[in-house]
C-alpha cells in the first residue's frame, strides 16, 4: 500500500492551553497509538491533505523533528463542526507481523453488458473492511464487472483476495445489475399495447356485419 508522508514535532505539553496555540498556528494535534506508550505530535494541517481528502487509502509515514520515524495508519479524525478544520488526528501504530483492519475502496473493472442495454449497476458500498498484515494491505479491491448481465450480482465470496481477509459475510453483494424502471415500464406499455391489439383484433371478427341476420 503506498504510504503518505506526515512531517511533526513532538509535544511536550498537551492541555487546551497549548493545543489551541497549535491551532491558532495552522498545526493539527494528533496521537499516535499501538507503542509502548501514546505519542503525542503536531503537525501542518496542510501535510494531511493528499491522506484524507481523497478516496483512496494510504498509510502514513511519520517523521519528527528529532529523527524517529513510525509506519502508521489513521484511526480517527475530527473536524470542526462550523469550518471543517481538521481538529485533531489518532493513528496507530503498524507492526510489520501484526495485523490491521481498514476500509480499502472497491474499484469497479470493465464495462457490464447489463448495463449496456438499460439495466441499472447497484454498489451498495464504496469500501469493504480488510485484515491483513501492513505489507498485504491492498490500494483496492479489484471487482471485475465485465461478464455481468441483468440479474447478476458479485459476492464477497467471489472476489479473490490473495494474502488478505476481507471481514463481511460470504453472501455480502458487492456489485449488481438490475432492471431499472423505465425498462420495466417500457415493457409492461409494451404488453398493454400488445393486449389491446389483440382484443381489437378479436372484436372485429366476432362482429357480425351491419345488416347481416343474427345467428340462430
């Protein structure tokens, strides 16, 4: 998994006090867990943007000012309610032989022939929960939808996951094509014409001709 690169400062104090200085100043209070004890940092709110405001998923390299350097992945993030400045920023800490779970984004491959003639793609999740050790963590999970036609649908069972673990139900849907609704009202105009086509068909031959003697 590619890996983003935060630059901080070790923090001696951490009350309000001192954790509104680093704000008013542009930098973002974080923590980081899963050693022996929780390290507490600063860094630019700038370094976070290519970690969270995108769609994919990285791990983050920590670098302080002294020289330590920590692999590690983000737990949690706050944002102020009103302006959407980033708050604060929990990570932990990886282990080269110690799994972690994320959420790694699901990258939809080719074009579905279902699709192609009216049916309408159904994903109901953008990212699926994966355990794996840091090294086989995934950019993403590859759902080929190439071969799916109406009434077709990807489990979880049949994605293939190499040297991870993806943590939901065999049966979970992944990806689905289904008949959209104007393909179903399309039809059932269809049927209706084809009905009324048919009864009036029908009324003209059992008509009997103006004139004509009824049958005894």
């Amino acid at each position: 998994m590619k890996s983003i690169t935060i630059k901080g400062s070790k923090r001696e104090s951490v009350g309000k006090v001192a954790t509104k200085a680093l704000r008013n100043a542009g930098k973002v209070p974080c923590v980081l867990y899963g050693g022996d004890q929780a390290m507490h940092f600063s860094a630019d709110e700038l370094s976070f943007s290519k970690l969270v405001y995108t769609p994919n998923v990285y791990t983050a390299s920590i670098e302080l000012e002294n020289g330590d350097k920590f692999k590690a992945i983000l737990k949690e993030i706050q944002f102020h309610p009103v302006s959407d400045k980033i708050l604060h920023v929990d990570f932990y800490q990886l282990s080269e032989d110690k799994e972690v779970t994320m959420d790694i984004p699901i990258r939809l491959i080719g074009s579905s022939p279902g699709v192609m003639v009216g049916g309408n793609l159904r994903n109901p999740f953008r990212t699926l929960r994966v355990r794996a050790i840091p090294a086989n963590l995934p950019d993403y999970i590859k759902t080929d939808i190439s071969e799916l036609n109406i009434g077709d649908k990807t489990l979880v069972s049949d994605l293939a996951t190499g040297d991870f673990k993806i943590l939901h139900p065999d049966n979970t849907v992944v990806v689905q094509v289904r008949v959209s609704r104007l393909a179903v009202a399309a039809e059932d105009e269809d049927d209706e014409d084809e009905t009324e086509g048919a009864e009036g068909e029908g009324g003209d031959a059992a008509a009997p001709a103006e004139g004509a003697p009824a049958a005894e």
